[in-house]
C-alpha cells in the first residue's frame, strides 16, 4: 500500500476528531463542576504538597493539564494562589494527565472503541437536551468521551501497516541510532507536536499509536513523551502573557520544572528504561489479553504501550518527589528571570481579565477580582475631588483636575474592556448561576463608570467656581467635607463587598444604613440651603455651585448602594 497524501489527511482528521472529544469533554465537566472547583483550588492548596495532590485531583477531572494550568495561572493573576502553592498545582497536573495514557493504553488498543462510544452517545445526546439543573453538561461531557474514543480509533486504524512500508520505516529508522543527540532531536519533535496540536494528551495519543504500529522504538517514543511536557508549557507561558508579573512568574515556574525534568532524564533514561522494563514485563499476566489480541504485531510492540505509559507516570512522579524540595529555589528564580517593571504605575489599568479562552465558569473569578479592582479604582477618585474643594494652592488644584480627567477616562476604558470580555464568554454555553453572575458584573460596571463621570462633574464645577473666584463659606465646605466622610463610608463598604470571593455570603444592611444617612444629610443641606437663599451676604451663585456639589455627591451616593445591589442579586 502506497503511503500518500489521503493517508496524511486522514490521520489529520482522526488527530482533530480526538482534540474536539476531548476539549467537548473537558469544558463539559468544566461547566458542570466549575465552582467545585474553583473551591478545591481556593481550599486545598493550603501548602505545597496538598497542592500537588489538588493538581493531580483536578486534572484527573478534567482530562487536561492546561485546563488546569491555565487556571492555576488565572488565579496567581487574581491573587487567589501565592506562587508556592501554584507549584504544587501544576507538579499535580503533571501527574494528572498520565491517566490519559493509562486510558489510551488499556482501552485504545485492546477493544473495539465503537463498542463503547455507540452506548455513550445513547446516554449524553439525550442529557444534552435536558433544560434543567446540569445534566446537558453531563451530557456534553459523555458525548465528548465518545468522540474523543472514535478519534483514537480512527487514528490507529490510519496509521499505515509496517509491513507494507518499509521504507518509510526505514526512513524514521535513520534518526533513531544517535544515541543522546537522537534522544534530544525526538524530544525536540514530541515539543513540537504539542505546540501543534496544543495538548499533551493528543500528543501522548499520536506516540502511543506510532509505538503500537511498531513505527518508534521504546526509547524514542520515552524521548517524545518528554519532549510533550515541555510542550505542554507553552499554554501556560501564553496565558501568563496578558498577566500580571505574577501570573508570568506562575508560568515560569511550571516551565522550569519541566523542562529541568527533562534534561535529568534524557541523560538517565538508557540507565532507568532497562529497570522500568523487567518491572512491568513482571506483570505480563495482567496484559495476555492485550497482546493476544493485537494482530500482525510482536509482543514486544503490543507490550510497549504499557511501558510507555508506565514511563510516563514514573518520570513526573520522580520528577515531582525531587522538585518539591526545590520548590522555594524555583520561586526565587522566577522572580528573578520575570522581575516587576519599572514603568509609569500612577495610573492603573486592567490586572486580571485576560485573553486566553477558558470556560466562563471559571473566569468569573477573575471577572469578580477585576470588578473589585475597578471599585478601588474608582473610591480614588472621592480622595482626589476633597483634596480639590479643600486645597488654595494652585498647583495642586491642577494636579487634582488632571488626575480626576484621567481617572474618568480610566473608568470608560475598564467598563468597555470588561463589558467586551463578558460579551466574548456570554458566545459560550453558560450556566444559570453564571449568566446572572455576569449580568450582575456588568451592572456594577455601568454604575462604577457613572461613578466617574459624576466626580469629574464636580470637578468641572469646582474648575468654573475658581475661574469666577466664587468662594465657599466656611459652613459650607464643612458640610461639603461631612458629606465626603459619609461617601467614603459608603465606598469602604462597597469594595468590602466587591472583593467577597462568593457574592451569595454578601449582605447589604451596611450599605442601606449608609445611603439612608446620605440622602438624610441631603435632604438637611438642600433646606437649609434653600432657607438662606434669600438672606444677606448668602451668596446666590455660591449657593448654586453648593446645591451642585453635594448632589452630585447624593448621586454617587446612590449608585454605591446599586453596586452592592447588584451585587447580591437586587438588579
């Protein structure tokens, strides 16, 4: 049989029907179980070695590794994870994703995976359709389980028979008797294939096919294998790059783990293969059926599989025993390779949001970091604004006028950029729970932004005061300056209930009590203003610009207590 270009496409096919069983199955599970795990990550990282075990547990989960490295990395960003703990994290998911060959090789070579897909099509296709609770989640979850079972099968059945095409046997036989150098060119290949196909467990797919075809030798099929955990870190050091210095450090960590993994063990694997082979070959009872069922194959060949995936877990579960000692030494590195920048920080920007796809459950938890951020951002602008009515000095007065326009601009950015990012994730599949997240988010966005443009009125009104040299009473800037004491009450609450990790725990009797007392206060300064209107000395437009300030000052008032009604769900 002539190897040729339908050959390739067909294996190309077979490779992209396993990528979109497996991405479906993973966003599937993801959906569903999406703030189980966000709270496993919260609660059981508490020290290194818990958080291995975490990684492991998630990444079993989720059948991906940069699932959940890309979400260690999101909450490194949202300063939910330190960097210790997130070492941890992802030397777990390291170990976690060698399920995936333990489950190619078991059932992807043994029996016939139609046998099993049919049956999980008849179970998820009816659970997609389901309108309540999570169950369609469920159900995406199985039918991805099937795809991904009909795209390994067609991939073993596309790979070309060794015994009709010796020559292209031959050919990646040239490459395999270098010895370190041909070890270090397969590493190179099994990198380059997961940055491709941008998954280890496809790339974890494709060389356990190749092995059970007879196509690659033991030893460089083990040197492609390491060459997918570097691979694997490049999700990572993508995500990290819309980060901050954090989640970049995060990143580093997990690509220096893995790539130190990989230089001890391409020096030592001709010294460890030999042993990891007599000690699985000493379990050959427990594999008759597999190599009595593999056709046209030595059982040799059959038997590699097994030994590869073996290989697999032992390697990160060494490698994983001997970092975890250095961890503290990875973190100062990273910290030292990835240093803060020495840019212009007076004004901020956006520091969690970022662009790399995840599914909206779990980047809500940014989004809730981000809309604290933006609360923060916003509360500066009261200190700024009092500065202002209280400084004579002119140069100040400018600063303040200068830091109050670009903070309203600031504010229009971050309500834009964050309404698109929400825009982006409502495309997707969206739980219940989470499109009210999001709609609450959003309206808390729309008032903080409101926020801005009505301190930056002030500030034009305080710019006209001093253009026309109208002065305040004495009475009157007291007033001005309770009225600010009282709002920034009202700020100090809101972002108390902005940075809550779960809304469902925030109450709004606090933020009530202190709107009640602005708009009390209000109603007294809008009489008693009124009343002095038409005595002696009481300056009219001095009264005019008064009654503007402090209502603004309400206003905002106003749109504090709708940000914790949004909040809680009062939308």
């Amino acid at each position: 049989m002539k190897f040729g270009l339908f050959n390739i496409v067909e294996i190309l096919g077979a490779l992209a029907f396993f990528v979109y069983g497996m991405k479906m199955m993973s966003d599937g599970i993801q959906r569903a179980a999406g703030s189980q795990l966000r709270n496993i990550l919260r609660t059981m990282t508490k020290n290194r070695f818990l958080g291995v075990f975490t990684g492991f547990l998630i990444t079993a989960l989720v059948q991906s590794s940069s699932a959940t490295t890309v979400m260690t990395v999101s909450f490194v960003n949202a300063g939910l994870l330190s960097l210790v703990e997130s070492a941890g994290v992802m030397m777990g998911a390291n170990i976690g994703t060698t399920i995936t060959g333990w489950i190619i090789s078991i059932l992807g070579f043994k029996v016939k995976l139609s046998a099993y897909s049919i049956p999980l099509f008849a179970i998820g296709v009816p659970l997609l359709f389901a309108r309540r609770g999570k169950s369609r989640y469920w159900g995406e979850f199985l039918i991805g389980f099937a795809i991904l079972f009909l795209g390994l099968s067609y991939l073993k059945d596309s790979v070309p028979d060794i015994g009709e095409n010796a020559a292209i046997l031959e050919w990646v036989n040239g490459f395999t008797g270098g010895g370190i150098a041909s070890r270090l060119f397969f590493v190179f290949v099994g990198t380059l294939v997961t940055i491709i196909v941008q998954s280890s467990s496809a790339a974890m797919a494709i060389t356990l096919t190749l092995v059970f075809a007879g196509w690659l030798p033991l030893d460089i099929a083990c040197a492609m294998v390491l060459g997918e955990n570097i691979g694997t870190t490049i999700t990572a050091e993508i995500a990290s790059l819309v980060g901050n210095v954090h989640a970049k450090r995060s990143a580093r960590i997990h690509s220096m783990f893995n790539i130190i993994g990989v230089l001890w063990m391409v020096i030592l694997l001709p010294f460890i293969l030999p042993y990891l082979e007599n000690f699985v070959e000493s379990f050959t009872y427990l594999f008759d059926g597999h190599v009595k069922g593999s056709k046209n194959l030595s059982a040799d060949q059959a038997m590699n599989t097994y030994k590869l995936a073996a290989f697999h877990t032992v390697f990160n579960l060494l490698n994983v025993l001997i970092m975890l000692a250095f961890v503290p030494w990875l973190v100062k590195t990273a910290i030292a390779t990835v240093p803060n920048k020495e840019d212009d920080e007076e004004f901020p920007r956006l520091q969690f949001i970022s662009g790399i796809n995840r599914t909206p459950e779990l980047a809500t938890v940014e989004l809730q970091k981000e809309t604290a951020h933006f609360g923060e951002v916003v509360s500066r602008m009261s200190e700024f604004a009092n500065k202002l009515m209280n400084t004579t000095d002119n140069k100040e007065q400018q600063l303040m006028f200068k830091k109050l326009g670009k903070y309203e601009s600031i504010t229009d950015d971050m309500e834009i950029e964050i309404t698109e990012y929400i825009s982006n994730l409502a495309s997707e599949q969206i739980t219940p729970k989470t499109s009210l997240r999001l709609r609450s988010i959003l309206n808390v966005c729309n008032d903080l932004e409101r926020i801005g443009d009505l301190f930056f009125q002030v500030s034009k009104t305080m710019e006209r005061k001093l253009e026309s040299k109208i002065y305040f009473t004495p009475e009157q800037r007291n007033n001005i300056n309770e009225m600010f004491i009282l709002i920034d009450q009202a700020f100090k609450i809101m972002i108390t209930n902005l940075g809550t990790p779960s809304y469902d725990d925030v109450g709004i009797e606090e933020a009530v009590a202190i709107e009640d007392k602005i708009n009390q206060f209000r109603n007294q300064l809008r009489k008693e203003n009124v009343e002095k209107l038409g005595t002696k000395l009481y300056n009219v437009q001095s009264a005019m610009i008064y009654n503007n300030v402090f209502s603004n000052l309400e206003r905002i008032g106003d749109h504090i207590i709708n940000v914790s009604e949004a909040v809680v769900g009062d939308i």
